[in-house]
C-alpha cells in the first residue's frame, strides 16, 4: 500500500495533471542560436507580453529558467530525451518533464527543428496554436486575449513538416500604397525598413520561406540585406532574372544578349555570399515586355524566340556557377505572359535542372494547360495591376485556390510557390489561405475545404456569433461581380472598372477611337470586338446587363454584412468597416459607376439623358473614393489613398466631371486637357512608367557591367 502510493506521488510531480504558462514562466535561448531564430525568439517574447500584459523573463541557461519554462533548443540545450527532427524545414514540438536534471526546470516546452527554419516555424506555432496569436495580426490589427494563464494541453505539440510546396513566399509586386503609406528614406529602400520587418514577420508566422522584396530591386538593397537576417530566402519575379533590375537599364546602351550577360554577371556578384538564392532565369524586356520589344530585327518567330530565351538561360545558369559558393543552385523558370504560350507549344525547351514554374490568370486560375507536373512550381496572384485583377479588395475565391493548388499537388507541381500579394493590407484572407495550403495541402484536397477555411477565419476575426455570417457573406461576395462584356468567365476586378470606365468616358469626350486597350498590353477594345463578332453598341449593352445583373448580387452580400455587422465584438469592428463594409462598398459602387457610364455612352441618346447618367456614374465614383478612405482606420490612414498611382480613381472622377463640363458646352481648361491626356495614358501607355515614383529612392543609379 505504501509503495503504491509512492508510485503515485511520483508519477504526480514527474507528469501533473495541467502544466500551465504563467507570467512567472520563462523563455530560454541560447545567445549562440543563429540570428534568425533569435528574432523569432523576440517575437514570442512580445506574444507572451501581449497575453500576459507583463514581460516574461528571457533566460540563457537552463540554471537561469523558471520552474515551467519555453526552451528554443536547435543548437544548443537539447534534451537528451528529445530527438531534434530530420529533413527540410521539420519542426518538432515536445513537453518534457525534468528536461536538465540539475536546473530549477520542472517542465520544458521544447522547440526545435531540422534547420533553421524549422525551429522558426516551432517558435511561430506555439504563438499561434497555444496563445491564439494571429499571424496576421499587425496588419488585421488582431491582438490576442489577455489570460493570467496559458493550459498547456498534454497532447499539445508534435511533429510537422516536411511542407508540401518546398519553397513558399511572397511577392511585394506594384507597391504603390504600402510605399506612400510609409515611404523609406532616399537611397535606401522604398518602404521603411520597420515596415518591411513586418512584412517577413508575416511570411514566417504562416511557415513561408522566401520573398521577392519589390518590384525592380537591385540584389544589395537593405530589405534584402534585412529578409537573409530573419532567414528568408531570396527569389526574383520573371521579369528580373538573377536579380538584374532592368528597369534601371541605362540609356543608349543596346538590349543584347553580351550586353546582358554582362549585366547577369553584376547582378549576381551583388547577392550576398551568405543569402540564400532561388534563381530565376529567363528574358523578358526592360518593362515586362516581351524581350524582342526592346531588341532590334523585328519581332521573331516562336522557334527563334524559344531559342533566344534558352540561351539566355543557359548563360544564366552558367554565371551562377561561376560566381556563386553553392554547391547545387536551385534555378526556376517563370513562364509569365510569352513565356506560357512558348513552353505549351514546345517552341521553349527548358533547360535541365531549372524548374517550371507554371503562372496564373491573375486572377488565380493556373494557365498550364494541364502541362503541369512533377518538380513544377506555381506563381499565384491574390493581389495585382492591371488586367481582371485587383488592388484594393480581395479578388480570388477560397474554392479556386483550393481547387488549383491541390491540382497542382496532385501533379506533383510543388516545387515552388510563388504569391503576388501587391500591398498585401487589402488580401490578408486569401493571402493567409495561399500559405495554409502551401504548407500542408492535405486538408485543402477535402472538397469543402474553402468553407471550413471561411468559417474558421471568419470566426477568428469577427468572433462567433458573427462569423457564421461572415463567412456566408465571404460566399457571397465572390459570386457577385459582374463578367467583362469581350471575355467569358472574367470577373471584374477594381482595377477594371476604371479603366473600362475611363475608355468609354474619352470617347464620350473625344468620340470614337480607335487605339485604347482596355487590358494592358492586350488588344484595343475594337479588335476584341472584331474578334468575338460584336459591334460597340452590343459591348454597351452587354457591360450594362452584366453590371445590372451584379448589382442583385452586391445588393444580397450587401444584406447579409448588415446582418453581420451588430454581431461583431466592438474591437474587431474598424477592421470589419475596413475589410468588409469599405471593400464591397469599392466593388458595389465600382460596379454601379460602370453600368452608369456605359449606359451614358450610348450612341444617340438625348444630351440631358447622357448628362443625368453620367451623375449617377460620378456620385458612384464618389462613393469608391470615399470608401478607401474609410478603409484607411486608425494607423492604416491614407494607405489607399496616398499611393493610389496605378489605378487612380481620382484620374477617372476628374474626367467625369471634365465629360459633363464638355457635354454642357463648357470650354475645357489647360488643365483639364492636361487630365484627359493623364486619363487617355493610363490605356495607351505601360504603367510601367509609374516606377519612377515608387523606386525614386534608387536614384541615379543604373544597370553596371561586369566582364569576366
């Protein structure tokens, strides 16, 4: 009898019945971690605090550490009873009881990893599974609940990992907003430094591994030097090969093969010997043009484009080799715009040992084919200029990504996934569904997933009596927009609706045209028309059923946010005005302001009906306008509204009421022609030109060339 109570009272202080974190626990970490994991570290440091309200204490040694306390252990203070994980970027998460025999230490929570990442994605786990810390939370504004307490469950932790897509990160692409919003200092970065320490935040607390830091970088600017501090790897977008930032291409100098691998070699030797790199390889031109644009001879056939741009790889590839310390450089072929239509009809042979990588619509439907398959990649868009996409409000639908992605998983195709996220603010849902899946596609293969993903995220940052709504409204939302009037299935997205809007106001003011391309860098609206067989006045009538029959849709998701909005906890209201009310606000006035000015560029209308219509499209615009702003809350002010250079809905509002001034036979100021002219560019011309703008910081400095 007394033996066995012995045994009990043993078994008792060896494995209690609730081990629990309190503010008296601590967080242990060697100071020889490497950097990465020590930032990591901070960050579960400040999660703690956020929960707590009071700091923990950050310990080095386990003779230091509380009774309960989080051990970070990947080099350094291991428990002999913990197997650290193996292969790429495994986490292991383990309670251990007596974990050093001659420390204070009780019970450890002990997290480690295979790599260094690994350990990162341990730390990042236990803020978001066992303190309820989103890992979005600075840019949904979502803190966690303060509790005296933290239950650490006996079946908590265990092993993850090896993720299903190998490399997973973003793509800061046309970063107009976020660089207004909080602009970086001349001749270092776009966007302040603090900002971008928050963008790799994000990317490692949703267990991505690499970004591309903007658009038209040069290899050694400080948020790349800042992103291989906190362990990402590097990447370049299609348009970038080994980094080489073509925008910056100077002056006079001839767009030749010689001239650019030159250039290649250049890009390459600014890396940082110590970053990681993911090559991309390719040839695009100078402003995401095809490549022939820029080079003289005229435009070639497929077969001599596929060979041109497969020896432009080939020395690619070469100069990697050359200059670089690796011993097995990973490079990726991104088969954006040109590069897609070469690769399907086997004009473009890839070389061996690069990696398809297999682009979207923009709009998130993967234009492979069905080519894809074993050791491809996929460049995805939740955010993005131009075309059907989106900029302001989110755009693609959870049942596309998960539909396309486990597609893409099935074939093997998981090599590399690339996310355009732009500003990322306006996208944080589908940009978080995008990573969920890339880590562990397995859940995302059920048929229904999207909606279990819905409900969760839904519940998460509008609370449980308001999420079930939420996440029908979600469903509702994305059914809603209205189909463009040339293309079958294309939903319009913001960027749409001014540009289509503006074209019809320009012929309203200047008549009928014959050059504006409605999508950038596709036909003028008149040969689409030629092209499907419909005359103007059939594209009119088709852009005003399509928007009428939207405004049904808006109107019942609409209905149902209203329903949702009293049910939503009082601190999570600015972000509900913010990511809910402001967005369908911008894509239901976006969508009446279209079917007004189509419907005002009728040919043979009476002047006064023309007039009245175009009222009514200019307080809809009106109403766009005033949304974005009210989607800039609290510290988010201004971040739609400063930056607004691609899509400028001020430039489509201002030719409005230019259209009405003409049509009661005002007489049109300098200025005014001068807005027009602005307006009418925004069709004709590459928005490339807006870079000027977001890259001023780069300066004068311009492409350099390196000889062997």
């Amino acid at each position: 009898m007394l033996k066995t109570a012995l045994l009990l009272l043993l078994a008792a202080s060896i494995c209690p019945a609730e081990v629990a974190l309190t503010p008296s626990s601590s967080l242990l970490i060697d100071p020889g971690e490497p950097g990465p994991v020590q930032k990591a570290a901070h960050d579960l440091a400040r999660d703690l605090e956020a929960v707590f309200g009071k700091p923990v204490r950050v310990v080095h040694s386990p003779a230091e550490a509380s009774p309960v306390t989080i051990a970070i252990a990947f080099e350094h203070n291991l428990p002999r009873t913990v197997e650290r994980p193996s292969g790429w970027e495994t986490f292991d998460v383990k309670l251990v009881a007596s974990p050093w025999p001659d420390s204070p230490v009780r019970h450890a929570l002990v997290l480690t990893g295979s790599d260094v990442r690994g350990t990162i994605y341990a730390i990042y786990h236990v803020s978001r599974q066992l303190l309820h810390v989103d890992p979005f939370y600075w840019w949904t504004d979502n803190l966690p609940a303060r509790r005296d307490r933290v239950v650490i469950p006996a079946s908590f932790g265990g092993r993850q990992g090896p993720p299903t897509f190998r490399y997973r990160g973003w793509f800061l692409n046309d970063e107009d907003l976020l660089t207004a919003w909080r602009p970086g200092r001349s001749g270092e970065t776009g966007i302040a430094l603090d900002v971008w320490e928050r963008v790799f935040e994000a990317i490692l607390r949703l267990n991505g591994d690499m970004v591309v830091a903007g658009t038209f970088l040069f290899p050694d600017e400080p948020q790349m030097k800042a992103a291989t501090a906190r362990g990402l790897i590097l990447s370049q977008h299609h348009m970038e090969p080994l980094g080489l930032n073509v925008y910056r291409w100077p002056e006079g100098k001839p767009f030749t093969l010689d001239l650019l691998t030159e250039a290649w070699r250049c890009a390459v030797r600014q890396f940082d010997p110590q970053a990681e790199v993911i090559w991309t390889v390719g040839l695009r031109g100078r402003y995401d043009n095809p490549f022939w644009m820029d080079a003289t001879g005229g435009k070639p056939t497929p077969e001599a484009q596929g060979r041109v741009i497969r020896a432009a790889i080939e020395r690619q590839m070469a100069l990697v080799r050359e200059n670089r310390q690796e011993a097995a450089p990973d490079f990726i072929m991104n088969t954006w715009m040109e590069g897609t239509r070469l690769v399907r009809s086997g004009a473009l042979k890839i070389p061996e040992g690069v990696h398809l990588v297999w682009a979207d619509d923009g709009a998130g439907n993967i234009m492979d084919g069905g080519n894809i398959g074993k050791d491809n990649g996929v460049y995805y868009h939740t955010a993005v200029i131009g075309g059907n996409a989106s900029t302001y409000t989110e755009r693609v639908p959870v049942a596309r990504i998960r539909s396309e992605l486990s597609r893409a998983a099935r074939a093997g195709g998981t090599h590399y996934l690339l996310l355009n996220t732009s500003d990322i603010l306006p996208v944080s849902m589908t940009t978080r569904a995008v990573m969920e899946a890339g880590w562990n596609i397995r859940p995302w293969q059920a048929e229904k997933y999207d909606a279990t993903y819905l409900a969760a995220w839904s519940r998460q940052q509008f609370g449980p009596r308001a999420g079930p709504l939420v996440a029908r409204y979600y469903d509702a939302y994305f059914a809603a927009p209205s189909r463009y009037a040339t293309r079958d299935k294309l939903e319009m997205g913001d960027y749409l609706y001014q540009q289509i809007g503006r074209d019809l106001l320009l012929r309203i003011l200047r008549g009928p045209r014959t050059s504006g391309k409605v999508v950038e860098g596709d036909a003028s609206t008149e040969q689409q028309l030629k092209r499907l067989g419909i005359t103007y006045e059939q594209y009119l009538s088709g852009l005003e059923r399509g928007c009428a029959e939207a405004e049904g849709r808006w109107a019942r998701a609409a209905q149902i946010a209203a329903q949702a909005a009293p049910l939503v906890p009082v601190n999570r209201r600015a972000f509900f005005d913010g990511h809910i009310l402001a967005q369908l606000s911008v894509q239901r006035n976006s969508n009446l302001f279209l079917g007004a000015v189509a419907a005002a560029a009728e040919p043979g209308i009476a002047n006064q009906q023309r007039l009245d219509r175009l009222a009514g499209a200019i307080r809809h615009n009106e109403a766009v306008l005033a949304a974005l702003n009210e989607a800039g809350y609290g510290r988010w002010q201004g971040f739609f509204t400063r930056g607004d250079w691609f899509v400028n809905v001020p430039v489509t509002l201002a030719l409005a009421r230019i259209a009405v001034k003409h049509l009661e036979g005002q007489p049109l100021t300098a200025e005014d022609q001068k807005t027009a002219t602005l307006a009418d560019s925004f069709i004709t011309e590459n928005s490339s030109k807006w870079y000027t703008r977001i890259k001023a910081y780069q300066g004068s400095r311009r492409v350099e060339f390196c000889r062997p």
